[in-house]
C-alpha cells in the first residue's frame, strides 16, 4: 500500500521513494482544486517511483488521467523527473519557475560531450586534481558518456511569476520566488485558514527550501556561456529571511516531514550558514582553491569517503560560499592564481 497522508483541507503528500539516496523519497503533494487534482512536484523517473505515485494517486481516488496540473517547486530530477510521464497520462499543465525552465531547456540542448568538457573546465579552474578530471576526460574521447538527467521530464508549459496567485480554481496558492538551492526554486503559500486552526498564515509548500532537519544543498547552476558572477548562498539567505516574515502555521517540505515553527527554522537555517561562513574564513587563514577548501569542510562523512560525483556537489557548495565571503568583502581571490586561490582578508 502507498503512503499517504492526509493533512487536512483537500492536500495530502505521497511518499514517492528516490533509488539509491539516503533521503529515501520525496514527499509529492496532492492539491484538490475545482478544476481536478494538481501535485506539487512527481518525484524521481524510475519505474518503483511511478507505481507509487500511481497508486497513491489510486488510494485517494485518483486516476493519473484525471491530474489536471503539475507546479514544479524546483527543477532537480527528484521532483521534475515524473513529469513526462505524468503529462502523457493526463495531459496535464507543468508550472515551473523561468530560471529553472531554462535550465531544463539547457540540459535538453546539450550533447553529454559538451557537458563533460565544460565540468572538466570548470573542476580544473578550481583545483580539482588530474586524477579527478582524468576519468571525464577518458569518458569523451572513448564514447562512454553520461546520460544528462532530466531528459524525459517535461518541457514546462507555464511560468510560475513570484509574487502572483497560481491559476488554481477554488484555491488560493502564492507564489514565493526563493532561490539558492536551484536558481528558480519556489516556495508555494497556500493563503487559507489551517484546517486545524493552528495560529499562523496558511501553509507553505517549501519544496527543499526549508527542511526541517538538513540544510539544503547551495551551488552553482551557471549557463557555460554567461560570464555573470552569481551569489547562490547571498539568495538563498536572503530568500530565507522572506519566507520566515510570513508567518505561516506549518510547513510542508518535500522531505523529511512538516513542522509548525518555520520562522524559528528559518533562524537555525541563518545561524548554521554563519557558523559555516566563520568557519571558512579561519580556513582561508592560509590560501586555498575550492578544491582544497572542500577537502578541508566538515561533510556527513570524512573526504575520502564521499564518492566521485558527490565530491563535485561539494567543491560546487564550497565555491558558493567563497563567493558569498568575497561579497561581503571578507575573503578575496589572489591576483594571477590559476587554479583560482582565496585568502581571507
């Protein structure tokens, strides 16, 4: 039997499971609205995924065909990667944020070739040793290349606009524009008195924005040819800060499970990136590349233990907090260092 939970006021949340990964599932939510059911977020393209999305759907009632929409809260394949799917079997709307469109369209244009040059290039300009690039390399010039993720998810066919009220009949869900972790996630405030009359504002699907025991994961999601420096954990933080003013009485994340106390979440959130950022900076007493920061950061498990493709997450997470240090005029790069080396100042 699927799990499903029932949480009140026509929403209810399928635990839709992710292979491999230690979060276990995405938490793919059921909104009622006058015009059919609309999810919020599909969960992960994998055959078990479908059939549990499916049958939580059939537990509630619901045939696939009769999805009337999809609101992407972000574009990771954890959340989009259904969507394809869900569209083939109802034909149904997908709402997602401009900037992660285009990242879906970006990732749909690429050749894997293309991409694994450009990651080569960029491991390379911040440290990465030889024998880290090496094997990317090998993969292109022998044919053996990685499929891009994402490609069976759907091209989204509606901007989600910060700030505006979704087209939901008989619902009333805002739009909050809450980048960092992708630059196009969005938060979504669903502005109806709680159906248990907690104190507060609503309901918050906060995707993996807010979470109420892990930090999300904040790097970098650069198109390859614009040059604009971004400032992904700046946003993030700054995102935080307008998601706690609005006072909601319980959230719903696409993980773990939902908690009442957001502003007081959003307050750990602050204080932890702080600790981290202080933390950077002693490091950066004496230079180093991301690369070596990286090495030198306290993960959920020592260096040498995470595997290849995690460590670029990390060398990704640790360059977005450089860049936030550089912006606040507390660390610098080193003129003429390639690769690129910091220095605190």
């Amino acid at each position: 039997m699927s799990q499903v939970t029932d949480h009140g006021g026509g929403v209810w949340s399928l635990r839709v499971p992710i292979p491999d990964n230690p979060l276990g599932h995405t938490l793919v939510h059921v909104l009622d609205t006058d015009r059919g059911p609309v999810l919020i977020d599909t969960g992960w393209d994998d055959p078990a995924s479908w059939n549990e999305l499916a049958g939580g759907l059939g537990a509630l009632g619901i045939p696939v065909g009769d999805v009337h929409g999809v609101v992407i809260t972000h574009h990771h394949p954890d959340h989009h990667g259904l969507s394809g799917r869900v569209r083939e079997e109802s034909g149904a709307w997908i709402a997602m944020h401009a900037a992660d469109t285009a990242v879906v369209r970006r990732t749909r244009a690429s050749e894997p070739g293309a991409w694994l040059d450009y990651l080569a290039r960029k491991l390379a300009a911040v440290g990465a040793p030889e024998e880290h690039t090496a094997p990317l390399r090998a993969a292109r010039s022998s044919g053996r290349m990685r499929t891009l993720p994402g490609l069976r998810s759907a091209l989204p066919d509606r901007e989600i606009v910060p700030g505006e009220l979704l087209d939901l009949a008989g619902r009333r869900l805002r739009a909050i524009w809450t980048p960092g972790h992708t630059p196009g996630h969005v938060c979504l405030h669903l502005e109806e008195e709680h159906p248990a009359r907690l104190p507060g504002h609503g309901r918050l699907f906060s995707g993996d924005h807010l979470l109420p025991g892990i930090s999300p994961h904040i790097g970098l999601y650069e198109d390859p040819d614009d040059a604009t420096v971004t400032d992904p954990l700046g946003d993030y933080l700054d995102s935080l800060e307008r998601v706690g003013r609005l006072g909601v009485a319980e959230v719903l994340p696409a993980h773990q499970h939902p908690f009442t106390d957001g502003a007081g979440r959003v307050r750990e959130l602050l204080d932890h990136h702080e600790e981290r950022l202080a933390g950077l900076l002693a490091l950066l007493a004496n230079p180093l590349t991301p690369w070596q920061l990286a090495e030198r950061m306290e993960w959920n498990r020592p260096w040498e233990q995470i595997p290849y493709g995690s460590r670029n997450i990390a060398v990704s997470e640790a360059e977005a907090h450089v860049r936030r240090l550089v912006k606040q005029g507390r660390a610098e790069a080193m003129a003429g260092t390639d690769p690129v080396t910091y220095v605190a100042v």
